[in-house]
C-alpha cells in the first residue's frame, strides 16, 4: 500500500507535529502479510511501516509481529502483536515498542 497525503492549516504559520508552514506533505507505504500455520485455526502475521512527512527530522518506521487464532471462522478471533517503532513521530533516535492483546467478534 501507498498513501500521498497532503493538507492545508487554515494558520499558514502553523508548524508542529506534522505542519510545517502551514502545509504537511506526507508519504506512508506499508507491506502486510501472513502465513497460515494450522489451517483456519492459527495465522503468523508481519508487517513493515514508513511515514515520511516534511516536517520529520526522519522516517518513522514501525515493525510489527503478530498471531492470530481464529475461534469461529472470522466471527471470533484473538491477536496477540508486538510493534517496535523507530524515529517515532518523526524525531531521530527515538524508539518506541507496544505489544497488544485483542479479541475482535463480528456478529
């Protein structure tokens, strides 16, 4: 996937987070995939994530692993994923990590 992104503060001065001089032109792409290892029970997942955006000192790149164990078809699901994210929000050097547990039921 690959997204261009581009918006206007109506403060054409405006410059934090992702504005600077009022304008943020952004770029994220993003690669996704997965790996059935016990048919329609157990999944493997990854992904990789850059967002580049003018008003970044650099890249923020995130890094994300993750199963899926699937209860009910797609009724019934649980995840477990872990995310490692450099350069977070744009500042250089700054790592961040998160790991979540979720449970998604469609009806």
């Amino acid at each position: 996937e690959f997204q261009r992104i581009a918006g206007k503060a109506e403060d054409p001065a405006f410059s934090r987070g992702l504005y600077r001089a009022g304008e943020a032109d952004l770029n994220k792409a993003s690669l996704e995939g997965g790996y059935m290892l016990w048919r329609n029970k157990l999944e493997a997942t990854g992904a990789f994530d850059v967002l580049d955006a003018e008003a970044f000192d650099q890249p923020w790149r995130r890094a994300t692993i993750g199963m899926n164990w699937y209860v009910n078809g797609h009724a019934l699901k649980f995840s477990v994923m872990h995310r490692e994210s450099f350069n977070t929000a744009g500042f250089s050097n700054v790592r961040s990590r998160a790991t979540y547990l979720q449970s998604h039921f469609a009806f």
